[in-house]
C-alpha cells in the first residue's frame, strides 16, 4: 500500500468518501443526516497538510489526518471506502500512522453510534480514556503498535 499526502485535488474525493463511509454512523448518533451540513462541517475542520491518502494499485482507498501533539499523535479521522472495508486496509493504515506517531501514543475519539470503528480499535487493544457527549475517546499505547 501506497501513502502521500492529501492534496487540493484531493478533496471531492477526500468529502465523499468521509460522507460516504461515517453517514450511517452520523446519521444513528444525531438521528438525522444533513448532508449538506456534513460536507461544509468537513470542509471547515479538514487539516489538509495533515492528511494522508492511501492506494492499492494507484487507486484511492482510504485517507487519514493526523497531527503531533506534545505528548501523542492525535487521529482526527480514519476512513477506508466502504468498498474496501474489512480488507485489512485499516490495520496496514494503522501501522503507517504508529510510525508517524515516533513512539508517541496515538490518541483518538470515535462516535459511540459508530460500533464498527469501535470494534476495530478495541481489536488493536486501543485503551478507552474517557466518554463525551457524541464520543468514546481512546489511546492506542506504543507497547501494542503491530510491527
């Protein structure tokens, strides 16, 4: 699997595929779906120069963003096309992603609504830190990064 960084041309793409995978998720945790307020909302927070696109065989499959923090790795958003779901293509993200974190900790939060995203970072032994209204946080530790 291939990893670049995201860019402008990037961001049709970037917005449906966010939209396409997280609409049932969103939609369950809200109980409506807005899609035009779900398209500006990621439009607004979408940290470009911190997103990454990756491909099998030249073609888009997933993308994620995320950034340093003092002490960890923040994971703003992981999303793999539905398409190419449970394909292994998360994990492989997830060891790119703990070689950027530098042996920091990878911090997370993930929609309580969004039960598959949840059972997928409980199956790498991420750790749940704290609940807010609309999310579970969660720490993936460096001691449990695949090699």
């Amino acid at each position: 699997m291939e990893c670049r960084p995201a860019v402008v041309e990037d961001i049709p793409w970037l917005t449906d595929t966010f939209v396409t995978a997280l609409r049932t998720a969103i939609t369950t945790e809200r109980g409506y779906w807005d899609e035009h307020k779900e398209r500006d909302q990621f439009a607004e927070q979408l940290r470009l120069a911190d997103t990454w696109v990756l491909l099998t065989q030249g073609s888009r499959v997933a993308f994620y963003t995320a950034w340093l923090e003092a002490d960890h790795l923040f994971l703003g958003t992981l999303c793999v096309t539905p398409e190419h779901q449970k394909r292994g293509i998360g994990t492989q993200a997830m060891r790119t992603i703990a070689s950027q974190a530098g042996g920091r900790p990878i911090h997370l939060a993930v929609l309580k609504a969004n039960t598959a995203a949840r059972r997928f970072y409980e199956r790498l032994d991420c750790r749940k830190l704290s609940t807010s209204r609309h999310h579970d946080h969660f720490e993936w530790p460096t001691s449990v990064f695949p090699r």
